[in-house]
C-alpha cells in the first residue's frame, strides 16, 4: 500500500513537472517568435521610436485587452495617459488604450511571478511584483522629461537660427523647412517637422503652432509660439521678436544653470553625512578605539 501511494506521488510530481516544463517551453518559445516579429518591425521601420522590452512584449497582445479600457472606470486614466503618451512623442506608436493594457498585462505577470517566488522568498515576490506594476509608467514620465529637456536644450539654438534666415529676407515657413532640412532630426526637429507637414495639409499656421504647444506643454515654447502668434495677428516683425524670445531663453538657461549649482551643496551633504562620514569616522577611531579595548583587556 506504501508503495502504490509512492508511486502515484511520483506520478503525479512528474506529471506536474513534465508540464510546467512544456508550458515554460511554450512560453519562451512565443517569447522568441514576438521579438523576431518586433525585430522585423524594426527592419521594416527603421524610424520606429525605441520601446523597452517589457512593453514590446506586452503591447501585441494589448489590442484584447483594450475593450476593458472603454468602461467609464478608465475615462480619468484615459485623459491623462494620452497626454502623457503625446508628451512623450509615442502617439504614433501605441494609444493610451494600449498603453494602460500594456499596464494591466505587466501587473498579472507580476501577480504569476509573484505566487511561484512567494514559495521560496516572499520579498522577493513581491519587489517583482511592484516592479512590473510601476515600470510602465514610471517609463512613460521619464520619456516626458527627457523629451521637454531636449526640446528646451534645442530650442534657442533653433530660434537663432530662424532669426538669421529671416532676417535674410526668407518668410517664417521656409526658414523653418531649411533649417529642418539641416538639422540632425531630434524632438525638437520631430515636432517642428509634424507641425509644417500639417500647415502644409491646409491647416492654419497659427492653429498649427498652438496644437504644438498643446503637444510639448512645455513653458518655454508656449510662450514662444503665443509671442509668435501675436505678432502676426498685430504685423510686428518676427525677426525682432524671435531675436528677443532667443536672448530670453538663454538668460532663462543660465538662470536655471546658477540655481542647480546653489543646490549641488545642499544635495551633497545627505550622502556626505550618511557614507563619508560614517567611513572617516572608522578610518580615524577605529585604530584607536581596538588600542584602548586591548588596554582595558589587560
């Protein structure tokens, strides 16, 4: 009797082996067909902005998902996960319907991961689990602020620009087409270039840039477009006015450069006091401290 309940316990382990087995084979294995697809993507599309490999997994299968996202739960996180994606030049890549998918997929594989590593080590279920909860979004924003950093690092290099072609006698539009054409393609170049293929469709120049605006959110190129904006709806001369806009930014540049470096000290004495410190502190003492528990020994 012991000997047929062995047998069935080794049956059934077996058993659950050989299939946990074939399900991990399986899963792999439609792992290495995506990548291959989302490689040949990229070979077709060698414009293709970059996605992180966990979003490029999950974004294929997002498309089942995104009929969960129409229900009025979803309408806030909707509003602001498109405004992120447009922030971050994705919107020609994935909606913010596949995007909060994407999150949902990311979630329950941290659930699964999470109930096999629980087994052996809780904590390190659950920091798999937060992870592949946070990544995507954290992901997103931080596409944002690197977007809006290069916009506004671009920016008045590009303003100097358009002054001296417009003061060479060029109107606005062909001075924008030039220097596009120049200019090696970065965010900047990507929203400029979307902007003047959408003035070039028929679409009023002044909706145009304000739609850009809308786009970017960033201060500093809002209040460009709106001087700009204004000083065609008044006649003024934009050369004067994109010449002045440029010598603001650039004080704006040097004025944020002073304040970060009036901060550097301040940040600095968290991990001085917290690692240096404590490091001196043992260097120094420590000889010291043995020398005198040697002599009180004796």
């Amino acid at each position: 009797m012991i000997y047929k309940s062995m047998d069935s316990f080794l049956i059934v382990s077996f058993s659950a082996s050989l299939f946990a087995g074939i399900a991990a084979t399986c899963f792999f294995l439609g792992i290495m067909a995506l990548l291959k697809n989302v490689e040949m993507e990229k070979t077709a599309r060698p414009d293709a902005k970059k996605v992180p490999l966990l979003i490029k997994i999950f974004l294929p299968f997002s498309s089942n998902l995104e009929r969960l996202t129409r229900f009025p739960l979803f309408d806030i996180p909707k509003l602001k996960t498109a405004t992120l994606v447009q922030m971050a030049g994705y919107d020609e890549t994935f909606t913010a319907e596949q995007f909060i998918a994407v999150r949902i997929l990311s979630a329950c594989t941290g659930l699964v991961f999470m109930s096999f590593l629980a087994i052996k080590n809780p904590l390190a279920g659950i920091l798999m689990m937060l992870a592949m909860v946070i990544y995507p979004s954290c992901w997103l924003k931080a596409m944002v602020k690197k977007r809006q950093f290069e916009i506004m690092k671009a920016l008045p290099n590009v303003l100097d620009l358009l002054t001296l072609s417009v003061e060479a006698g060029k109107d606005f539009l062909t001075s924008l087409r030039d220097i596009l054409a120049r200019r090696r393609l970065d965010a900047l170049g990507e929203e400029l270039k979307r902007t003047l293929h959408e003035i070039q469709l028929g679409k009023q120049r002044q909706s145009a840039l304000k739609e850009l605006a809308n786009r970017v959110k960033l201060p500093d190129l809002t209040s460009v477009i709106n001087a700009i904006v204004q000083a065609e709806e008044l006649g003024v001369s934009i050369a004067n006015l994109l010449k002045i806009q440029s010598e603001q930014l650039r004080s704006k540049r040097f004025s944020r450069a002073e304040q970060l470096a009036n901060e550097a000290p301040v940040k600095i004495i968290i991990p001085v006091v917290i690692f240096i410190f404590p490091t001196v502190f043992i260097i120094l003492m420590g000889p010291i401290i043995l020398q005198a528990m040697r002599t009180f020994a004796k």
